[in-house]
C-alpha cells in the first residue's frame, strides 16, 4: 500500500539512521536522510515528503521545536522515534503536532505497520476533507478546514496544534453528540493509547482556553464518566 510514500528519517546517529531507512526501502518506500534540522528544511524544501521519522535528540534544533514548526506549515505525518520514555515527553510530543510517538529500542515491524497505518489515515482524511464543508460556523467562531484555521468572533486567527485541530473538527462536525475518549483518541492518532494517558483531556483544556471558555465550559463539555460533547449550534 505504499505506493510512491517517499520517508524522511531525521536522525544524527548515522547507525540508526542507517538501519531505520534499509528497514522502508526493503520495503519498497523512497528514502531520504537528514541529520539535523537544518538538512531535514533543504530536503523538505526540494522533495515531496509523506512522512518524517525525527528523533527528538537532534544536534541544533531538537524535534519537539522542529515539530511545532512543521506542523505549522505542512499536514505531512510526523513520527518521533526516541529514546525517551517519559510520558510527559509522549504528551508534548502529540501535542505539538506529532501523530505517533515510538520508543527505542522498537520493533522494525511494528514500527513498519505504524507508517502505513499512518499514512492509509492521512490520505483517507485528505480525501474526506476535499469532499466535506470547508467553513464550520459556531457562536461567532469559523473553523476553516481547508485552511486548517480557527477565528475568533473578534476576527483574530487562533492557532492550533494538529491535534487540537483534529479534536476540533471531529467535535463541530457532529454538535451535540457524545464521545468517549477512545473514540477520540482513535479520531485524533493512530498510536495504541494505555488506559492512564490523559491527553485528550489535555487537548481539551487547551481548546477551551483557546475558545475563552476554560473558566465556565459551556460548549466542549464533560459528559461525566463517557467523555466529552460539542453543545455549540452551527450558524
């Protein structure tokens, strides 16, 4: 199902490296590697990339920092591939934008089945955009999903990390209907989640703010001992 998926793995350890791109072009993926940050923009810059793997242990700028400012530009899927088991550095990670978080040392193929996964998503979730309405109006607010923007009543662009934009849309898509928190965990990300990661709920908060409600939610609700409800009416 790869197609022509064409991989950038952003590593500084030219062993890992090395292995993480023989692993994708036995399978049949094109493969291009950069170092560091710096190499990772000349590459984007001059290829059509898929999806980026990026350590997050990077020599000048580290992936977290490069991921915030990729996610900025781009909708390409973002892999971190680390050492680092923390899950404060797994929620960061997501929530700067990443769409999966695999630790060191990993399995080549279940790291393997991540990446198609991954991409069968994007793809399926660019095509249902292209088809689908493009400006979601609610209580003076615009979420524009061609543009990927959310504007305040007041006319001002609020930015959002990819997963906020994605809890987002799923939410004014459907007002009024309740989902559970693994229906949004599976809306938002392709990883498998443990029952004890909270990081919907950090989105949540973070949306709320985001929409000045954080105070007194009256539009992303809990729906105690299920999830969450969008009460908020399309204009």
């Amino acid at each position: 199902m790869n197609g022509a998926a064409h991989l950038l793995i952003v590593e500084d350890d030219t062993v890992t490296r090395e292995l993480l791109a023989a692993c994708f072009e036995k399978e049949g993926y094109a493969v291009s590697r950069a170092e560091n940050g710096a190499a990772m923009w000349e590459i984007l810059q001059e290829q059509a990339i898929d999806l980026v793997l990026m350590d997050i242990n990077l020599p000048d700028d580290d992936g977290f920092s490069l991921t915030r400012a990729l996610r900025r530009r781009s909708e390409i899927g973002i892999i971190l591939v680390t050492a680092r088991k923390e899950d404060v550095d797994r929620i960061i990670g997501l929530e700067l934008g990443a769409d999966d978080y695999v630790v060191k040392p990993f399995n080549d193929r279940e790291l393997l089945i991540r990446v198609k996964n991954l991409l069968r998503r994007t793809r399926k979730q660019r095509r249902e955009e292209d088809a689908s309405i493009t400006r979601h109006l609610f209580n003076g607010w615009t979420l524009d999903t061609e543009r990927r923007r959310l504007t305040s009543p007041e006319g001002e662009v609020v930015p959002l990390t990819n997963g906020e934009y994605l809890l987002l849309s799923v939410f004014v898509r459907k007002p009024g209907r309740v989902f559970t928190r693994d229906q949004l965990l599976e809306a938002v990300s392709s990883r498998d989640w443990m029952p004890s990661d909270r990081t919907i709920d950090v989105m949540v908060n973070r949306l709320r703010r985001k929409l000045n409600e954080s105070a007194m939610p009256r539009m992303l609700v809990t729906v105690h001992g299920v999830g969450y409800q969008f009460l908020s009416e399309r204009e």
